[in-house]
C-alpha cells in the first residue's frame, strides 16, 4: 500500500495482474489530480496498492494502461483501466460500498459537477505560478487566480455551509483540495486572502482523516518542484 | 418540433415559472450543445417545454438563468437550474425514469466518459472550420485536425467490433456526440468522413435511430440560418419559423 515506493521509469518490467480483492492506481507522489483519487480511496477505505510512475521517464508499457500516458489510472482485478482522474473518483465511489461521496439526490449531484467546472481554470493557474516562482512578474496571473478563487467563496457564502456539497465534506471538496493544499506550501496563500470562507474551508479539510493521511511534506514538495523544473527525472 | 418558437430577446418578458411535472430547457434551434439536451429529453419521453434564446441579443432576465448567459440550461418546477450540455444531460438520465442512456455498469459507466474526453477537440474544429469557410479562408490544417480526430473515434469502433460507440445499441456517448455529426454536411465538412468508414456506417445507423430522426434540422433552414448568423442579423435564431 506504500505511496512511498520509487518510481517505475522507461525500461522497468511491467507489474503483473492485479490481486483479486486489491484495486490498483498507477499514481506519482506529487501529482494533485492522482491526489484526488488516493483521497477518495483512503475516505472509502478500499484495499489498494500504489504503483508509482516516473512522468518523466514513462516505462513503455505504461501507455498500454493509458494511451495518453497520464496519472492517475486505476487498473482492477479483471484488468479494466480507468483514467481521468474525476471519471476515477466516480467510478470509485459507484463501485465500492460504504460512505456514498457523490450524493444520491440528481440535483445535488449535478450541483456538484457544476462546482467543479467552476473550479476548471485553477489547476492551470497555480501550475504556471508555480513555474513562474522565481520570477517577478506573476501578479496577472495572481489576479487571475483570486478572480477564479472568488468564484468559489461565492458558492460557499450561498450556501452557507462549511463544504461545498454541505455541511459534510464530500466529493467535490477532495476534487478541488490537491491545488489549495499546494497553494498553502508554494505560499500563494495571499490569493486565499480576500476569502474567509474558503479559509475556514480548508482549515477543516486539515481535519479530515482522508485529507490529513495524504498530506505532503512541504520539503518534498518543493525539493520536487525543484528537480522537476530542472527536468530531472529524479 | 417541439422547439419552433420564436426566440426570447432583449426587452423580453421572463417566462413564468415551470409547471408541475414539465422541465423546461433554454434553448437555441441551432446550438448543437443544446441538441444534445433535447436528444436525451426527447430519447426519455420527458414532458418538456423549450425557450429558445436569442444568443445575439440576450435577454436580461437571461442572465439569472446562467451568469454568462449560455445554453443549454434546464429548469424544473422547483426552479433549480442545471447548466453544461453533459452535466445536464445527466440529470435527465439520474432523474427520470424509464430508459436508461447510460449503463449501469459502472466500468461502462466510465468508459463512456472517457471517450468523451477523446472526442473534446471535436467540436472547436468543426466550429473554426466553419468560420474559416464562411469567411472565404482556407481551412486544410483544420480539416485535417478533424480528420485526425476522428481517426481516433474510428480507432475505437474498430477495437469494439461494435456499431455504437456504447455497444450494440445506441446509448448517451452517441447522443453527446451526434449534434457535430450532423452539422458536417451543412457546414461544408462532410468530406472529414471520407477515410472513416465504421464512423460513416455510425452516422448512418444514427440517422435510422427515431429520437436523432424526429430533432433532425432541415438542411434548407440551417442553410437560412447560417447565412443571416454570419451577416450577424439577429433574426437568424427564428429563420424557418412559421410566423
């Protein structure tokens, strides 16, 4: 179950079929939107294991698992893969018992997915931030950002309750955490500033088991970004 | 059809609220994300009323309906709305009994919305190719994006050995995608079908299939409407309507 495990690159052997009982993610320790499916496996509790994937020294049989060669894919006992990282959560959450995280309610649920598509620009602009780090100019992108962010505080102070499907954390609330808990570490954390709500918002995302197992250690985070932005395969 | 209605404009009175046991969609004759709404209402037998809007000249009311005033939006009689084309297409098949458009196998489920992310770059190509066409410019690289694109939908048809994108019968992934499909012609485009032969052979079993048949739209009146939309004459939302 180890999320710690190296990486597999180019010229490693391909892993064998999955366990029955067992479900599988191809996923890397940094990636936010392999994040969204660990979080959802680790809220539902479901037996898994975690095979690491270097993205920048892709083993050749990984595009067999997704021609498009991305994380996260999840591959079951009966070999069916899986990718999209929100077509993983879903599918997760249709197929494994216990805690329901999507709401049952058609309306709700479609609440949710529009939320989401409310969200769609923020992974793009934190990413570029993050690339900009050193340099000076990133304040358009910044606004950029809280404008995006505004739009979120919105749906919070409409609905008035802590998360954003209500006062329980659910599925919309893991889809959206990887890129807040990044801005936190990379210290974006003034594009947050102009929205108590989503503050609030993420200090009691800190609280949930699912969320706080997951959590980066800040250093590693950033040693990462570093060889990563050297395009270091390390 | 169910949809020839005048289109609501600027200056516009609002519609009342939805009766009991109706949804209503905002819609535009034309709009092929909103054809995918009236495919999946029509395919359910789901009681329905259609307000068509003037995407050029929008009411103000509109914008309480969606903040930035686009379709397709559905409303119901609790006046919850519900907007993008695929999320709200969804809610019809979650919420509404009878036939189910997409599976219940969860893996099929899935599957479904993963060719859906395959076919993403569709309808932005057959839009600028149309635009460049109209415009008297030269639309070779686009239309070989296209043809590439849908290289990989032939791709999959073959892998399945199946004549829907969802198996055997036609399912929600053939309605997501149909409304482009059927533009092709009338656009100018249908020649991006030429070395796809089990996607031609898709279009065609689409075109026997009673729900895509009844929404069909004359080949004459879209013709009509092109030529007002791109001289950027309001009135092409109603060319064709009766009165």
């Amino acid at each position: 179950m180890s999320g710690s495990a190296r990486s597999l690159a180019k010229g490693s052997a391909p892993p064998g079929p999955v366990p029955e009982g067992l479900i599988r993610v191809y996923s890397m320790r940094f990636c936010p939107y392999a994040q969204r499916t660990l979080l959802v496996l680790t809220a539902k509790g479901i037996r898994h294991e975690i095979i690491n994937i270097n993205l920048k020294s892709k083993p050749e049989w990984f595009f067999k698992k997704n021609p498009f060669g991305l994380v996260p894919v999840l591959e079951n006992s009966q070999g069916q893969l899986i990718y999209e990282s929100a077509i993983t959560c879903e599918y997760l959450d249709d197929v494994y018992p216990g805690k329901k995280l999507l709401p049952d309610d058609p309306y709700e649920k479609a609440r949710q997915k529009m939320v989401f598509e409310l969200f769609s620009k923020v992974p793009s602009l934190v990413t570029s931030l993050l690339r900009k780090q050193n340099e000076e100019d990133c304040s358009g992108q910044k606004e950029e950002l809280r404008k995006e962010i505004s739009k979120l505080e919105e749906v919070l102070t409409n609905k008035k309750t802590t998360f954003f499907g209500g006062n329980s954390l659910s599925m919309i609330d893991y889809l959206i955490w990887p890129w807040f808990e990044r801005m936190e570490i990379l210290e974006l954390n003034d594009c947050v500033d102009h929205t108590p709500k989503l503050q609030l918002w993420m200090a009691a995302m800190r609280k949930d088991p699912a969320v706080s197992a997951l959590l980066m250690e800040p250093k590693a985070l950033r040693g990462f970004l570093n060889l990563y932005l050297q395009n270091s395969p390390e | 059809m169910e949809d020839a209605t005048r289109s609501f404009g600027k200056g516009s009175l609002p519609p009342g609220p939805v009766p009991d046991g109706l949804i209503r969609v905002y819609s535009m004759r034309f709009c092929p994300y909103a054809h995918r709404t009236r495919l999946v209402l029509r395919a359910k037998g789901i009681r329905h009323e259609v307000v068509n809007i003037n995407l050029r000249n929008k009411p103000e009311w509109y914008y309480t309906k969606h903040p930035f005033g686009q379709i397709p939006v559905l409303e119901n009689s609790k006046c919850q709305l519900i907007y993008e084309s695929v999320i709200a297409c969804e809610y019809l098949d979650d919420a509404y009994p009878g036939r189910k458009l997409y599976p219940y196998d969860p893996y099929e489920r899935a599957r479904q919305k993963m060719l859906l992310e395959l076919f993403y770059k569709v309808p932005h190509l057959t839009k600028e190719c149309l635009v460049a066409l109209r415009c008297g410019r030269e639309c070779a690289d686009l239309k070989l994006a296209l043809r590439q694109e849908f290289c990989n939908l032939e791709e999959i048809l073959g892998y399945q050995n199946t004549i829907f994108f969802g198996g055997d019968c036609i399912s929600m992934i053939d309605y997501l995608f149909w409304p482009w499909f059927e533009r092709l012609d009338v656009y100018g485009i249908a020649d991006c079908l030429n070395h796809t032969p089990a996607l031609r052979l898709w279009t065609a079993a689409m075109k026997q299939d009673p729900t895509v048949c009844a929404l069909l739209i004359d080949k004459n009146i879209f013709l009509g409407f092109l030529n007002l939309y791109f001289q950027n004459n309001p009135d092409a939302f109603d060319y064709g309507l009766a009165c």
